[in-house]
C-alpha cells in the first residue's frame, strides 16, 4: 500500500479553492480510507481516487486498507 499523490514532502500552493487528488497504489480489498492529521477525509473505493480541500498548514496524510496496512505522507499547505 502507498500514497502515490500528493509526494512525501510536497508543498501544495492553493490558488483559490483547490482540491487535491489522493491517490493510491497497491493494498488490500475493496476499500481505503484517507485521513488528515487523524480526521476521515474520504472512504473510497480502492481503484479510485479521493478528493481533498485543504487549509493552509501542516497535514500527515494517512492511508489505510482493508487489512489494516497503513502509508503516510506528510505535506505542506500554503
């Protein structure tokens, strides 16, 4: 399981509102779940994407599976 996009590290630059897609890759069964900074962003299903309008700061984005495997990114918001 991984966090394809957005890229560890990566700085988000909003310009208005903005959403950002959350991509992943890999995992176990039918559904992912997406969090922010451990709030539920999205419950997707696991071929697609989720979307995401964040604030400017600071976000750990976690991923999670069926099967309980976890990947996380951290981003900046600005």
């Amino acid at each position: 399981l991984a966090v394809v996009s957005p890229r560890q590290g990566q700085n988000i630059y909003l310009d208005g509102p903005t959403r950002v897609l959350l991509k992943a890759s890999g995992g176990t069964g039918p559904t992912r779940w997406w969090f922010a900074n451990g709030a539920l962003l999205a419950t997707t299903p696991a071929a697609l994407p989720a979307t995401w309008q964040p604030t400017p700061g600071t976000y750990t984005l976690r991923l999670v599976d069926n099967a309980g495997a976890a990947s996380t990114v951290q981003v900046r918001v600005r």
